[in-house]
C-alpha cells in the first residue's frame, strides 16, 4: 500500500479519525470545538456516493452528488500521530453517505441530547449495524443537570450493557476530552478482546 | 514563469480533472495525510492546475479533508488528484491508523497517552 516514494528524513506522520455523531444541533461541533486545536472546519463537501440504496433516482443510475456540510477537527496526540475528528451531517437523509465519512475510523462518538432521544435513533442504528466500529453514548447536559440516571437512558436508547455511556458538556475543554479519552480505552479494550479471540 | 494558471479552469466541471474517475488507487481517507515527496522540488509544468495547487499544499502534511476544504474542491475528486500525484511519485502518502489489526495496538495506545496527557 502507501506511496512507492519512502523518505528517510520524514518522519513518518500517522493520522487516525474518530467520527461524532448524533441528532441535529444536539452539540456535535460544540464538541469538536472544544478539543480541536484548530478552530473547527466547516467545510461544505461534495460526496459522491453509489446510489445503491437510493430507488428514488434511478435516472442516474450510477452515482448521486449530493453537498453536505462536514465539520472537523483537529488533535496532534504526539510527534508522529495526529487525530481527526469529524462531524457527520446530522440529517438522517445523507445516511447513506456517512460511510465515507465513517471509514477507517478508531471509534465513535454519539452524542444526545437527554430532552430529545429519539435524534439519537439513527446514529445509533448505523453504528449497531457496522459492528466494526466501536462506539460510545455522551450525554451532552445541556444547562447543567440531566433529568434522567445513565441507566434509565441506557434502556430508553436500548443499547447493550458493553456500550459505554458517558455525561458531559459539550462546551467544556475537559468533559469533552474526557469523552475521547473513555472512548479510546473502549476501542483499545475491544481491540486487545478480539487479538485475545484470534490468539 | 510558471503561472500558467489558465482563466477556463473555473469551468471546467471537478470531474473533468479526473478523466471521469471517481475511484482513487491508493487508501485515501479523509483523514489521510499527503506531503510532498521532496519538499524542494518544483512541481511538473504538465501538472494540471487543481494537481499543481494541490502539490503545493502538501509543501506542509495535510490531510485529504484539509486539502479538500481549502481548495474548495470535492473530496472524490481531491482523492482521485491526490492519487494520481502518488503514482508519478510526487506526494507521500502517510499511513492511516484504522484500529483493525493486531499490529496497531500499540499506536492507538499512544493516541490514548496523548489524549490524557492533553487533558488531565
């Protein structure tokens, strides 16, 4: 894979990406904000996707190129790697286009508003289907306290008992670190679990 | 000397860069990082315009997003262009950490040191 160009004076700069997700305006750029070390970048991108799924355009039969805002950010973790953190368009309609967006990424942030769960349905379907993607539930508390215990939002979003679920403020530098930080230990933990398996 | 940077460009439709292509060879993620190969090396005058602002940009690692929202450019399009720099040997890609293999066990444990040394 890669380049056919090695260079020894480079170092060799690695890069990875964890993708937030969620309902609209439920803080997912508010989160980004938070932790990117770049101010975040709301770019309108142009994805072309096959329209397997679509049977509404089947006048284009091939592709469907669709503009949809994508916001990320941006953490240098050490000398040699670098973490993206990439925001998907919260509309359930460009769905069909996140896997672009999703692939390749170590894990996934989705994130809810306690006072709308069911604009966390989506998201949380799409991750419970890949499998391949660890992900984990961040409660943002928006003016500070939440109305209802982890538990009870556990069973109302129905996840199994091995996701993680997390409270926090979406526009505080720590919570929000903290957030990335649980969901890394959950992916390395996941990763460890199926070496063990192949072992 | 080489601005040869050519009025039509603006409307040309992104695709035409591309020859029609929307695949790239290479495992090019938005969050992949490109840099030029050799930093001090001009770019090609047969580079077209969208490459040759593309090459430029990578006189820094960048990732495929970034070079993407800079140019204005869509992302297929920036990866088919990225791509085609790759195999003439002009860009290096860098390798992307996905988490799926044993091997990478170790790096996303350094991501983890370094998000709790950035937030303690």
């Amino acid at each position: 894979m890669a380049s056919n160009v090695s260079s020894n004076k480079r170092p060799s700069v690695a890069s990875t990406k964890i993708v937030i997700a969620g309902g609209f305006g439920v803080g997912k750029t508010t989160l980004v904000g938070s932790v990117s070390e770049i101010p975040p970048v709301t770019t309108e991108a142009v994805m072309t996707e096959a329209s397997v799924a679509h049977d509404d355009v089947s006048a284009t039969p091939d592709k469907v190129t669709t503009t949809v805002a994508m916001d990320f950010g941006r953490l240098t973790l050490d000398d040699e790697l670098i973490m993206y953190m990439f925001g998907t368009p919260g509309q359930a309609r460009f769905w069909f286009m996140w896997d672009d967006l999703v692939r390749g990424a170590i894990g996934a942030v989705v994130v809810v508003d306690a006072r709308r769960l069911a604009d966390c349905f989506d998201a949380i379907d799409y991750f419970e289907k890949k499998q391949d993607i660890p992900y984990l539930i961040a409660v943002n508390k928006f003016d500070g306290k939440l109305d209802y215990t982890l538990e009870q939002i556990r069973e109302a979003v129905e996840v199994g008992p091995e996701v993680p679920i997390v409270e926090f403020d979406a526009r505080d530098r720590l919570e929000s670190g903290n957030v990335l930080k649980t969901l890394l230990r959950y992916t390395l933990s996941r990763a460890r679990e199926r070496q063990r398996e192949a072992d | 000397m080489r601005s040869h940077r050519r009025r039509r460009r603006a409307r040309i439709r992104p695709y035409t860069f591309t020859g029609g292509r929307t695949r790239s060879r290479h495992p090019l993620m938005v969050q992949t990082l490109v840099s030029r190969a050799d930093e001090r090396v001009e770019p090609p005058r047969n580079l077209m315009p969208e490459s040759e602002r593309i090459y430029r940009l990578c006189a820094q690692v960048r990732s495929v997003a970034e070079i993407s929202a800079e140019l204005k450019l869509p992302l297929g399009v920036t990866q088919v262009l990225i791509s085609d720099l790759a195999d003439q040997g002009l860009v290096y890609i860098h390798p992307t950490i996905t988490g799926h293999s044993p091997s990478e066990n170790q790096v996303l444990e350094r991501a983890l040191r370094g998000l709790e040394r950035l937030f303690q």
